[in-house]
C-alpha cells in the first residue's frame, strides 16, 4: 500500500486525494491546476473514517 496525502492548494483551493509519487511531483512543480509553488504544508494524512 503506497503512502497517500491530502493535497489543499492554498491558492486555488483545489483538493485532491494523491499518493507519495503525485506528492512529489507537486512540491517540484507546484500545483496542477493553477501551478502555485507550495510546500509540505498543503498535504495531510487522510482522515480514517472509511474503516
């Protein structure tokens, strides 16, 4: 199982579900939708509720 993240865009407010590769790719690149530079403080752990 790969690690997953929350991604929050500060800037455009876009969330998405990506794994660890995507995670990386954004930190690098910045966002996708609006190509705002963020950093590790845009990702968070998914909540656990689905259990």
């Amino acid at each position: 199982m790969s690690d997953e993240y929350v991604f929050d865009c500060p800037e455009c407010s876009v969330e998405v579900g990506v794994d660890a590769g995507i995670k990386s790719r954004i930190l690098d690149g910045g966002c996708v939708l609006c190509q705002a530079v963020v950093g590790p403080g845009a990702f968070s752990r998914p909540s656990s509720g689905d259990a």
